[in-house]
C-alpha cells in the first residue's frame, strides 16, 4: 500500500548520506546521534579543514539554526577511483548504504514518487539502555544535462509511517551528495550534513566519537568505490 507523507523538508544539500548517518561506536555497539550543521551557504561561517588524508578532506564549521542554537555541520570531499554510476548507487542503494555506515540494522527503500523522489527508512543500533534509533528520509535528486553532475538533497521527515515500538526518531536531519564526474574514472563525491536534535552527552565527550565514526565511514564508503 503506497504511503502517503505530509512533506516538511528534505535531506538537505547534500545526502547528505551521513550518511552521513554519523554514529558512536563500542566494542558491543554504536550509538548513533548525528549532530551535524545546517547545510546553507552562509557567508558568516567558514569550513575549517581538520584532516587530510589520501583522496579525502574533511571539513568542519558550526552554523546558528536559531537565535540560541547553533549546531555542528560536518564536510567531506571524496576523490575516488570509480564510475559515476557506481558512485551514484553506493549512496542511494540501501542495501549498499549498509556496507559502508557503521551501525545500521535495517535499511529499506519505502517508495518513489519518480526516479527522482524517493523516501528511505534507516534503524539504527544502539547499546542499551539506549532505545535504537530510525530515520524516514525524503530525498531529491537532480541531474544536470549539460555536464556529468549529479545533487541529491536529503531531509528527515516524521508524517504518516507509524514509529517502531521502543524506538526514537530522527527529526532534524539535513544532508546532502554532490558527485561530479571528473572523468569516465575519477568521481569527486562532497557530502554535506548536519542534525538539529540535542546531543545525548556533553560535546567534549560526544564530538570526537562521532568524528571518528564519521571519518570511518567515509574511509569505508571510498575504499568500496575503487573495489567495485
């Protein structure tokens, strides 16, 4: 039965992809709590690159969302050995997604409207005694014909898809993928996303987690790209 979603936003600027679903790790579990920035183009806030390795940049600024709030926003810049198409499919393909995020125990496909509007739902593993997490994403994709250039906008939404018994929902998601084909084997994949939903701890013991399961993920996802 095809559901129906009173539309709120989208999985913004970029799928945002983190993705960018972005997690706490343990030895026994994750803890997934994306606390990642609004995805604008604000002129008062400036990407600060934290670190550099071979074929990706990962970035950092916070943003204000609000008057009292400002919210972190996480960048990556990917240089990967690899097919635009096969770029394309590694960052909507569900099934694929959970080969690079860490921490997901179901990911589905809930319909399309066309190819390029579609609606995915993610749950995501926590330790106890934390309730897992899910996630219903409305998500957009362009594709621009005079060159080799695809967007997809990403938002969370939380209309009509009744949440799972003893699970939280994701309501402040916003990301974004940008993949620009360099050549017919070089694809540069920019992921931009941020979360308005209240840390779960202090920023000093939260925020390096969660840069270190970021970082995996996008080290997973490029490492996939150049074997596939």
């Amino acid at each position: 039965m095809r559901l129906k979603f009173n539309l709120m936003g989208i999985f913004k600027g970029h799928f945002i992809l983190i993705l960018v679903v972005a997690m706490f790790n343990s030895k026994h579990g994750s803890i997934n709590n994306i606390e990642i920035s609004e995805v604008s183009n604000n002129p008062s806030s400036r990407w600060e690159l934290t670190d550099e390795e071979e074929g990706i940049k990962f970035y950092v600024r916070w943003v204000p969302i609000s008057d009292e709030q400002k919210v972190r926003e996480r960048k990556v810049e990917i240089l990967a050995h690899t097919s635009l198409d096969n770029a394309l499919k590694m960052v909507t393909d569900m099934e694929k997604v959970r080969l690079w995020m860490s921490g997901i125990k179901k990911a589905s496909l809930l319909h399309r409207d066309s190819k390029d509007q579609w609606y995915s739902y993610a749950l995501y593993g926590l330790p106890w005694p934390f309730n897992d997490r899910e996630m219903i994403t409305l998500c957009n994709m362009k594709q621009e014909a005079a060159q080799p250039r695809i967007s997809i906008n990403m938002e969370s939404i939380d209309q009509s898809y009744p949440p799972a018994k003893g699970v939280e929902r994701l309501t402040n998601y916003k990301a974004s993928w940008e993949l620009i084909e360099v050549n017919k084997t070089l694809v540069k994949m920019t992921f931009i996303a941020r979360s308005g939903d209240p840390p779960a701890f202090p920023r000093v013991i939260q925020d390096p987690v969660i840069k270190k399961v970021f970082m995996g993920n996008m080290r997973a996802l490029k490492s996939l790209l150049e074997k596939s």
